[in-house]
C-alpha cells in the first residue's frame, strides 16, 4: 500500500511542478515583454539570460513521457499553469 502512495505522490508532484513551471513562465514573460516595451537593456538581458533556466524542471517530463495520455494531462497541467500566470499579471496590472 505505501508503494502505491509514494507513485501517486510521485505524479502529483510531477504535475505540480509542470504546473508551478508553466505559472512562473507566464509571469516572467510578461515582464520580457514588458521590459521590450519599454526599452529595458538590462530587464531584457536579465530575462534572456533566466528563461530556459525556468523551463528546466518540466523539460525533463516532457521529454521522459511515453504515452500520449501522459503528455496530455502534462498540457493541461501547463495551461493551467499558463492562464493562472496570465490571470496574476491582469491583477497586478490594474491594481
């Protein structure tokens, strides 16, 4: 029974990290964008430097996974990753 529980911590965490990962990348390019607009050199030289270092911790999922029912739930991870990000940013530009 405690092997069961350690493998379904084990693909919880991974979808939580896909999901953290997803969240982080939004936000951060925003301000890319952001800094790009407003003709930032250091704010675009900052976030050239740190975005595939945000990517690493789900890459290593994307690529390990074999079955599409996998990578599936792996883009939905993402996109709600991706739309709670995008949701974050909307509050914290009209606050």
């Amino acid at each position: 029974m405690s092997r069961i529980l350690q493998r379904i911590n084990k693909t919880v965490m991974k979808y939580v990290i896909i999901f953290i990962s997803a969240l982080i990348i939004e936000i951060v390019s925003t301000f890319y964008i952001r800094s790009v607009a407003n003709a930032n050199i250091y704010g675009m030289l900052f976030f050239a430097f740190v975005a595939p270092f945000i990517g690493l911790p789900f890459a290593g999922y994307m690529v390990e996974s074999k079955l599409w029912s996998e990578r599936i739930k792996m883009a939905f991870s993402l996109a709600i990753g991706y739309v709670s990000g995008v949701l974050i940013v909307i509050n914290l530009i009209n606050k």
